[in-house]
C-alpha cells in the first residue's frame, strides 16, 4: 500500500537546483558578496569543506545554515529554506530612535509601492499583455516583496504603538509615581513643620 504525503518533493542541493545550497553558490562565488575563505573560517569548516557545501555535494547542518545566516545575512537564503510553505521571510527591522515610525513608514510604503505594481501587472494580463519575464519585475517577485514589507509592517507596528502610548501617557498616569511623589510631599511638609 502506497503512502500519500502532503510534503512536496525536495528541489535539487545542486546549484542549479534552487535550494539553499544554490542560493549560497550564488551569493558566495557568483556575487562574491565575501571571501569564500573568510566565509568558511567564521563557520569552521575548511574552504574544501564550504565548497562541498555550496556545489550540493554535502548537505549544509542546521548549526551551518545558522551560522551562514549569521555572517551573510540575505533573505534569499531563508526564501529558499522556506520554499513549498506557508511561511514568508523577512529582516526584524531595526526599530528608529523615533519608537520604530520610520521604519513602519519604510514597511508600509514599500508594501504599497509593491502592491501597487503588481495590480498594474495583473491589470496588463487582464488586458492581454505578457507579463515579464522573471527578475526583479516579475509579479511573483513583487508579492513576495509585498509580503516581506508587510511582515516587516507587523512587527513594527506594535513598536510604534506601543512607543506612542508612552508619549501620551500623563506623568501621574504611573501609579507607583504618584505614590512616590505623594511620600515626596508629605516628607517635605514633616520636615519643615515646627
């Protein structure tokens, strides 16, 4: 009896294959993003070793991928861990000093901008038009920039938010303040009564 599986099959570790050996092929020898040796000494292993790696040969360890993502840090590479899930990646973004509000803009307007050109794309397949071709314009990579942008949104929202209700908050509005402040008071008053 033959078993079903809802798991999709595993794309090819070859660099041509796709996964996250082909996205780290990609970054450390295609890009040159930074010596492979440099590379392989942060993550202990030989230059052998990582080459073995990133050409599909051996499979990278979670405590590799881990560490890779530590020293290069490229979304693609946990887009490709990510492939065939619901899961989407994204960079944490770094909350401004402003309690995070230029970063929530940043998220909102790039989800917008992203949006925005993927209904003009779909609009010209409506119409009849090719879409483009794969790249940077093509409509499955733009969602996939809108998705990011608005994960980048929701987790910076609270932030800004939460930033905000500490700026409105009244001084008083702390009870342990008020407290502190009333024992303030009456010290004063008993020290100076005669």
């Amino acid at each position: 009896m033959e078993r079903s599986t809802n798991h999709p099959t595993r794309p090819p570790a070859t660099p041509e294959g796709g996964g996250f050996a082909a996205i780290a092929h990609q970054i450390l020898i295609r890009e040159r993003r930074r010596p492979m040796r440099d590379v392989a000494a942060a993550l202990g292993l030989s230059y052998a070793a990582l080459h073995a790696r990133v050409s599909g040969r051996v499979p990278f360890s979670p405590m590799d991928i881990n560490l890779l993502l530590h020293e290069m840090p490229d979304v693609r590479l946990v887009d490709a861990l990510l492939r065939h899930t619901r899961f989407v990646a994204f960079e944490k973004p770094h909350p401004a000093r402003s309690g995070g509000g230029a970063t929530a803009i940043e998220a909102a307007t790039a989800a917008l901008r992203n949006i925005a050109a993927l209904v003009e794309d779909l609009a010209g397949l409506a119409e009849g038009r090719r879409p483009p071709r794969d790249g940077d314009a093509a409509p499955e990579a733009r969602l996939e920039e809108a998705q990011r942008a608005i994960a980048a949104l929701a987790f910076a929202l609270p932030q800004v938010l939460a930033a905000q209700r500490r700026r409105a908050a009244p001084p008083d509005a702390d009870p342990g303040a008020s407290s502190l402040a009333r024992v303030a008071q009456d010290t004063r008053e008993v020290s100076v009564a005669p």
